[in-house]
C-alpha cells in the first residue's frame, strides 16, 4: 500500500544520502524517476516522452550478465525493426586523442541489427559518424562515451545508459573462473580455489583491491584524471556511485534478473508489444554463449564453508567493488518501488 511504499521509497533514499555528497541528495529522486520512464514503444513511437531520448546504452561490465543482456537487444531489435542496436567492444582503453576525432580507437563495432537483420561487422577502428545512426548501442565501453558523439564531453540528458551489477565476490569468481578456463579447459575447481588464495593473499599484503568497475564506470575524462591524480580505491568508488546519478542510469541487478527484466519491460515496452520476449528472459537461467564449464557459486560456497580466513581475505579484496554493488543495489530498490507506484497511479 501507499504507506508501506512511502516508508521504503524513505528508506532507500536516506540509505543513499549517506554515501554521496550533500548536493547529490535533492538529486536521487528526480534521477530514479528519469531512470525508469519509458524511451519509446517496441514497434511504433506512440509513447511521448519528454525529452525524447536519443540512444540507450548498455555499459556492459565484465561478468554482469552481458551475454544475456546482448542477446536481449538483439532479439528486442529483431522484434521491434524500428529500432537499431549495435554492439562494441575494446573501447576502455580508447585512446583520449581519439574521442573528438573522426575515428575511435580502438574500438571494435562487432555487430548491428538495422531493420530486422543482422550484419556482422568486425569492423575497426570504428568512425564515430556510424554511431550516429543507431538507436541501441551496448558493450564494453565507459560510461559517458557517447557524449562524445557530439564532440562536447558533456553530459547528454537524452542518452539513456543501463548498467548491471553483482555481488563483488561472485563477480571476481566468475571473471577469474572466465578467464582461466579460457586459457586452460582442463582446469578443475580446486585449481582456480589454489590461485584465488595465492592472488588474494598477495594483494592483501600489498594493500591493493580489486576494482574493476572503474573500467566501465568511470567516463573516459576520469580515467584519464584518476591516473594523473592517484585516487584512493575509495575515491574511484564514490565517483562511480556519483556517476550512476549523473547518468540516471537503470540499474539491473544479476541476483534480481526477474526483477530487472520487469523493469526494464517498463522502460523499453510499455505498451506491451514484446510480451514474449520479456517473459523468455525474465527466468534466471544464463544464456548458452557464456556458460562455464566451473561452478563460480560452488567455489565460493567452499570458500565460505571450508576456507573462512580465504573467504575473509576475498571480502576485504573486494570491498570497494560491493560498496558500489551495495548502493547499485538500493538505487534498484528505489527505481522499483517508483516504478510500481508510477504504474498504480495510472490504474
């Protein structure tokens, strides 16, 4: 009921108050809201929505669901031929040079569907006037790169960016599981459980933390600016949760696909045109390009259960990464529960 809703929307708002800075708190609503307002309709544009957006992006961070979610878009671009989506990829490292330039280096244009059909492309370096073009774009890039497109660097209100999270334990398990099985198929649990200990236990001793985020999270100004300045892992961290709000990002939550998804219907089909595609990706199972052949739950649940001083040193390796999963998580929370009020008001 409304009170009930009153009393959470409350409580997630205060929890985020208390890890941004003052000036961000009269922003969190208005960017929640923003973030789960719908972008256009799946097959017509009868939706009117004010400022229209120009593209929606998906930030795809390594190891949050970005198989899935790129199959999504695609399959949502098959469904709904009006609109386009393209996906790139190698473009954390693009070079500064390169932003208000002709051409992105070095980023790899993989793929696009236009008008219900698939091209692959492999094409690199990719010329920034070919963005233009579509409406979808998604893969590993920064946040805020397409702000670029128009050559100011400045933020873009009618850009709409989608960004995924995970538990930051899961999240270094399966991208450590990932890459070395990659690199070695006959890898066992047991092997990738040695290297985890031995990695942990180094970094700790170095006083370093695992922060990936900052690859996707920080837009390509700040990266440049975080390695002139040497930001604290907590410094790189508040930025990033500043930069979900900056962004009014959508965020999706690996352990909430359901809900997510949900949401997402909400924001990309309103007016219920893709039913079947939003409930087919709505269940929890992984799509079949991205399955390891490793259990990345299994291990950590033998860390937590037979190895606690490993388990212990994992959390504290990876603490700055689920400060950042923890406030995605609530700011998800929030975006939630607006959005079901938004929908019960309309009834």
């Amino acid at each position: 009921d409304k009170g009930s809703s009153g009393g959470d929307l409350h409580r997630f708002v205060e929890s985020l108050k208390s890890r941004l800075p003052v000036e961000y708190h009269s922003r969190i609503l208005s960017s929640a809201k923003s973030a789960v307002k719908p972008v256009w309709g799946c097959k017509a544009d009868n939706i009117n929505v004010s400022p229209p957006v120009d593209k929606f992006i998906f930030v795809h961070v390594f190891k949050t669901a970005g198989s899935t979610m790129r199959s999504f878009f695609d399959h949502y671009a098959t469904l709904c031929p009006s609109k386009s989506y393209a996906t790139l990829t190698s473009c954390t490292s693009i070079e500064p040079s390169s932003l208000n330039t002709s051409i992105w280096k070095p980023c790899v244009l993989k793929y696009d569907r236009k008008d219900g059909e698939r091209h692959n492309l492999k094409q690199t370096p990719v010329p920034k006037e070919n963005l233009h073009s579509y409406d979808m774009i998604g893969g590993h890039f920064r946040i805020g790169l397409m702000d670029h497109l128009d050559d100011t660097g400045s933020v873009n209100p009618r850009n709409r960016h989608l960004v995924f999270v995970r538990n930051a334990a899961m999240k270094y398990i399966s991208g450590k599981v990932y890459i070395r099985t990659k690199a070695q198929r006959n890898l066992t649990s047991y092997d990738i459980i040695c290297e985890i200990e031995e990695e942990i236990k180094g970094m700790i001793q170095s006083q370093e933390h695992h922060m990936k985020y900052t690859n996707y999270l920080l837009t390509p100004t700040q990266a440049r600016q975080r390695q002139k300045e040497s930001w604290s892992y907590q410094q790189r961290a508040q930025v990033v949760m500043q930069n979900l709000i900056d962004y009014n990002c959508t965020i999706g939550v690996v352990e909430d696909m359901k809900g997510s998804i949900e949401m997402l219907r909400e924001v990309l089909d309103p007016s219920r045109q893709a039913s079947d595609l939003f409930e087919a990706y709505s269940g929890d199972a992984p799509t079949k390009s991205n399955v390891s052949p490793l259990s990345s739950k299994s291990i950590l649940e033998t860390l937590q259960q037979e190895l606690p001083e490993t388990y212990e040193n994992l959390t504290e390796f990876v603490k700055y990464e689920q400060q950042i999963t923890d406030f995605a998580v609530t700011l998800h929370n929030l975006q939630r529960q607006l959005q079901k009020d938004m929908m019960a008001d309309k009834r």
